[in-house]
C-alpha cells in the first residue's frame, strides 16, 4: 500500500532525527507520487523551536516546486502535527495529511478540540504505522530519563 | 509607553511588506529593552506559505541568541497570530505577546476558540495600536480589489 511505503520513508526521516539526539518525528511531501521533500526535527541542531520536521518538508516542497501552494501533494509525517505545523499545513493548502502516532500532549487536538483545523478541502488518515512511530518515540525518550 | 514605542517598530516592518506587495504584518522580539530581530511578511517573495512576520523574527531571534528558548523576552505583532504562528510562539517559550488588530478570520482563537496555546507562563496584551494596524490591512486588501 503506498501510505505504508511512504511512510515507511518518513519514518527514515524521523530515525535520522533520533540518531542526532533529536525528538524523532519525520515529515515526506509526496505528489504525483514523487517525492517532492523531506524533512526531520531540527531543533537542537538549529536552535530553533521552530524547526519540526513538517515545517521543513513543507519549506522545502515550496522551494522545489517554486510556489506557495502544495494543492494536490500529501504529507506523511510519523507523529500527529503540532499546532504550529497543522497552521502550516493550512497555509500550504496541502490536499492530504497522514500522520502516524498521535500526540495526546503536544498533538494539535490538543488545542483545537473538535474544530477543524486544516484546510477545508483537505483529507486526513491517521495511525499509518503508528506503532512504528510510537516505539520510536518511546525509545528516544526513555534513553533521555 | 514602552508597548508603543515597539509597536511602532513593528509597523514600521509591517510597512516594509506593504511596499513589497505582501500582506502587511510585522514583529519585533525585544528582551531587556533590546530589540533581537525584526521580521515581515514575506511569503510572496520566498514563495513559501510559512513566511510569517513572527516566523521570520522568532528564528531570527534564536539565531541571534543561540538558543531555542526566547523566555524573558515580547514578541510585539501587529496583528493576531494565527494557528501557526501561536503554535511557534509556544514552542518558542516566550514571556510576553503583545497584538495590534484582532483577526477574525485567520486569528488562532478562530481555531482554538476559548482554549489558551501559549505557554501556560505566557502573558498577552492586545489591542496596542490596533487602529494603525488594522488600517494598513485595510489599506492593503482595498489596493487588491
């Protein structure tokens, strides 16, 4: 099935960032099944807050593709988005979101409730190899206690 | 009044991206009087959807700390964050946010309604030359129709 395979792709993603000491969330942006970018949590590296694996996917699809809009591209990312990538994500007017694990904690729901937070036009499937993504996360944080 | 005087700063960018043909907002990160870094719109110009006046200071603003964390310091915004900018503000940790113009349409609260998604410490402060703010939208969106 292609979501597993391309989340099976972010996944690569988010070890990377758990091999450099970072949360390990990792973000594809896919259209026309090809993949347009790709991205890991930065912020330790960058020293930036900001730098979650999604806002640098979605930057770099815009460099790639040369525009501001991602209409017709889907995003992977192993870990349910943020509330500051679920904005991102709304500006990029994205088509598709499929996230992995959610986030009780930190996930956007957590803010947004019931609201629909993404564009209107936009899909969501969740839990694509969540338990990958969960394990992962699991292990990054008990080797941190 | 101190809130004022950098308010009027952050004008003074929101103007940079009037001129530039963007939608005019902007930011300033002060900590202990002291301006960090300034940013504006920027979204037409970098082709990227996630080019936000505070996205722009917030990472401008690590970099010139070399830190990830922004605690004790304002961010003064000319306009209502949205979901993605309070998003960052959070992670960001910063002390104090300080808005001009309320928006209804893409503000974080048209999302997250009565839930609170700063950081709990987090205090806000709106309405600080809102007139001027808000006018310059206006002044932006008429020029388009």
């Amino acid at each position: 099935m292609d979501d597993e395979h391309f989340m099976k792709m972010a996944l690569t993603e988010a070890q990377k960032a758990f091999d450099a000491g970072e949360v390990p969330v990792g973000a594809i942006v896919v259209a026309g099944g090809r993949i347009l970018s790709r991205g890991h949590n930065m912020v330790e590296r960058l020293n930036d807050a900001t730098a979650h694996a999604e806002m640098i996917a979605l930057t770099s699809a815009f460099n790639q593709i040369g525009a501001k809009y991602l209409t017709e591209a889907t995003l992977y990312v192993t870990l349910e988005p943020c509330l500051m990538c679920t904005g991102a994500i709304y500006w990029s007017k994205i088509d598709r979101i499929v996230w992995g694990a959610d986030d009780e904690k930190n996930g956007h729901r957590h803010f947004t409730g019931d609201n629909w937070a993404f564009h209107p036009k936009a899909t969501i499937t969740r839990g694509v190899l969540a338990q990958e993504a969960a394990e992962l996360m699991k292990a990054f944080f008990r080797a941190r206690r």
